[in-house]
C-alpha cells in the first residue's frame, strides 16, 4: 500500500497515512480528496493519493519547546531561600539554599 499525503485546510502539508487511514477519513467525512490514482477506486471512493482536511487543525504543538529533564529546577516546596533581582524590566530568580 502507498502513503497518501495529508493537507491542511491552507494547503500546507502535516504527514502521511495509509490508503486504509485515508479511506477511513473519507468515510467520516473529515477530509476531501484532492488528488487521486486515475482509472482505481476503493468502492464509491476514488483511491487517494492527496487529501485536504475540512477543518483546520492547529499545529504550534509540533514545535513547542519541551523542558530538558536534566535542566529542571528543584520544586517550590524544597526551596528555602529564593534571591530576586532585575534590570531594564527583567527578573532573574536564583536559587541560595534548597532544603534536602
């Protein structure tokens, strides 16, 4: 089986499914074919190869920053002291003694 590409509703592309996935998205109406095999069908579905969702799917998720495990800082409840300072409209937060 090939894969079929997945489009956005702004035509941007997000990944790649299977014909079986596409199919299924078809069949629950959450996207349209926009691109299809000439001369195949898969029932009353033309055999995708592209495909465009109907609704818009939001994707800032995909490249969030997520927190590295080995740069986390102590948690607020073994914190004894905490020194606060800034300039020019920022604050820093720096650790002087954590409880064990």
């Amino acid at each position: 089986m090939s894969a079929v590409i997945v489009l956005n509703t702004d035509n941007t592309a997000l990944h790649t499914v299977s014909v079986q996935h596409a199919i299924r998205m078809l069949v629950r109406e959450v996207a349209i074919v926009e691109e299809a095999r000439d001369g195949h069908r898969i029932g009353p579905y033309p055999w995708p190869l592209v495909l465009r969702l109907i609704r818009y799917v939001k994707t800032t998720f995909l490249y969030a920053r997520t927190p590295n495990a080995t740069s986390r800082a102590p948690e607020p409840s073994r914190i004894a002291e905490i020194s606060v300072y800034g300039s020019a409209g920022r604050l820093t937060f720096q650790i002087i003694r954590s409880v064990k």
